[in-house]
C-alpha cells in the first residue's frame, strides 16, 4: 500500500459534543473526536511516511502513535475496567507498539486501532460512570468509569499534539 486506507476528506468531519450534551454524551463524544483526530493526522500519507521519526532525537513515528493508542485502549477499557487477563496487542514487547518492521503497514493498524475502539466501546457500554474497574491502581485503589473517559481523552489530545507536530514535519500539514 503506498497511501493511506482513508482519504484526508472523510477524517476531517469530526463532530464535536453538543454544547448542552450530557456527561456521557459529552464524554463520549470527545473522545471519539480526539480518535478521529489522530487518524486524520495519518490519513493521505505513505506508509514510509508514517514510519519517519521526524523530530529528533524522538524515534515516534505516526505509525508508533496509531498502534500505541491501540494498546491504550485494550489496556484502560479490556484490562483496568472490565479485568480481563493483560494481553498485549502487539505481543510481549512492552514496547511493541512503537517496534514495527518494514513489513507493517497503515492498513493493519488502522484495523487493529478501528477493533479495539470497537471493543473498549463494548465495556463501556450500558456501564454507569460511577462504576468501578475490576483492575486497579498500584495502590489498590479502583479507577471509576468516569475517570478512565477523562483519561482516554488526556492520552489522545496529548499524542494528537505529537501528531500535529510530526505531521508538520513530514509534509507541512498543520491544523485539525
């Protein structure tokens, strides 16, 4: 593959929560924003770009960025919250998300990023913002619903100004 699955047209739609929305509604949505905002900084290029380390020293590649969100959603919503046994998705390497080879494409870790936000969607539903993970913290404690939502869309708007930066590099792309 030498572009990207998803032209740069259909990922820059993202909607933002209603201004009166709900807490759920409003999480929910800005968290799906701040996941389509990172597969629009990808979209439009060639795997090969995807691979560049464009800030130096930094070896974080857009590519690293897509499969690392893919671990993160496995991890907070498959491992922390519901406490289904730690299952890399990327294998035993801690680091296996950003370790990627020549072979690994955009295609593949889009498809592993769209099914693991397909999952983590299926925890979180039907489950109250209250409620409690199974998985702890190394103290112990439970993290709530509600706390793992604001988490995830920590995690991505910070690696969405990664992206905007890496993205800069590569082709001068700059904005949402």
């Amino acid at each position: 593959m030498t572009t990207s699955e998803v032209p740069p047209a259909a990922t820059a739609e993202r909607d933002e929560p209603a201004l009166d929305a709900g807490e759920r509604a409003m999480l929910d949505g800005w968290l799906d924003y701040h996941r389509e905002t990172l597969v629009h900084k990808c979209s439009g290029l060639t795997d090969e770009q995807l691979k560049l380390t464009a800030v130096a020293p930094s070896a974080l590649t857009l590519l690293g960025l897509l499969r690392h969100m893919s671990e993160v959603e496995r991890w907070w919503f498959v491992t922390v919250f519901a406490g289904e046994p730690e299952q890399g998705v990327y294998g035993e390497d801690p680091d296996g998300d950003f370790h990627f080879g020549p072979d690994d494409t955009y295609a593949e870790a889009l498809a592993t990023w769209r099914s693991e936000v397909a999952v983590a969607r299926k925890q979180a539903a039907g489950h109250d913002l209250d409620e409690l993970s199974v998985g702890t913290a190394r103290e112990g404690q439970h993290f709530n619903l509600r706390w793992i939502y604001t988490h995830m869309i920590e995690e991505y708007a910070r690696h969405n100004g990664h992206a905007d930066l890496l993205r800069e590099a590569i082709d001068g792309s700059t904005g949402t």
